[in-house]
C-alpha cells in the first residue's frame, strides 16, 4: 500500500456550469479524495482551492494530466504538494467581524493589527454590496482566527477598538466555539 500524499488544487477561470464537476472527475477515478474546499465567484471568474489526498504514485499521474486538462476545461490549473493537516492544539479560535462603510485600507488596518500581534488568520471572508435602503457600498469581513498562548486578549480588544474609533468601523471579536454556526 502507497503512502498518502496530499496536495493543494487551485483553478481559476470564466465562471460556467460543472466546474466542480469537472475537477472531482480528474480526483476521484485517481482514488483521491477531497478533504476541503473554498470556492467563489469573484467578478465573472470562478475560483476554487481544494486539499486533495492521494495515493503517493496517483499525486504524480494526476500532475501529469493538468497541463492537457487546462485547455480542456478552460482553466488555470496549479497543483502543490503539502503536508496532512494538523490541528493547532495550541490556540484558541475566534471569530472576527468587521463591518461598516467601504473605504480603502479597512483590511489592510485590520490586518496589520493581527500581524503585529503574531495571530494567523485561518480563514478569511470579504464582501461589498449595497446597504438595504441607501446603496451606500458596504465592507464586510468575516475571519477565523488563531490566538496563541502568549495572545492577550485584553491588548488586541483595546487595538481593535483604537481602529474601530479610527475608521468608524463596527468590530466584533468572540471565541469560536466549534459546531455552532452563524
């Protein structure tokens, strides 16, 4: 039996029906699985990334077939080889969410402050769209994060209220707690 490799799939291309479709039916008949997934339609290209897991030798045939695959699907296609996640069994999760009127530099501002802080960001949301009623553009960032041991909640609560008073944004951190959803 081969070992188990895993790889990072990413495509992008012009938005159309069955590209989900068309990416497992280039893993499965491989025997490869897909672990997780992030996909969107941003503009009119549709963009995915995927964990895939294989057998060793299987990782190899299917970056092999990428390259003809891109002209079939009309894609740009990248694959890389990785590790088997792992839980951080040494953080804490949170939820951070930003919302307020869209204006340059919101998650630049927001970002630098969890940088400084040294926490990872495990997944992040971005969203603008029009406010009920006005239209007024609306910024909306949602983000899961990862509070480290030597993380002061008490010193990142007062930086993020110090740019929620700068740039008049509503910012709402909490802990995540696992199987609950929003």
């Amino acid at each position: 039996m081969s070992a188990q490799a895993f790889a990072v799939l990413t495509a992008i291309g012009p938005d159309r029906v069955g590209i989900v479709d068309d990416l497992s039916r280039l893993i499965a008949p491989l025997g490869g699985n897909i672990e997780e997934s992030k996909m969107a339609i941003l503009g009119g290209e549709f963009a995915v990334i995927m964990l895939v897991s294989l057998a060793a030798p299987q990782l190899e045939v299917l970056e092999g077939v990428l390259p003809a695959q891109e002209k079939a699907l009309g894609l740009r296609l990248e694959l890389k080889p990785t590790r088997k996640p792992v839980a951080n069994l040494e953080g804490r999760p949170y939820s951070l969410e930003t919302v307020s009127l869209d204006t340059p530099g919101i998650l630049l501002a927001v970002t630098a402050v969890l940088k400084a802080h040294r926490i990872n960001i495990e997944v992040m949301e971005t969203l603008t769209q029009p406010a009920p009623w006005t239209g007024a553009p609306m910024f909306r960032m949602r983000a899961t994060i990862i509070l480290g041991p030597t993380i002061s909640i008490l010193q990142l609560r007062a930086d993020l209220a110090q740019i929620e008073a700068e740039r008049d944004l509503d910012i709402t951190l909490r802990p995540a707690i696992a199987g609950l959803s929003e």
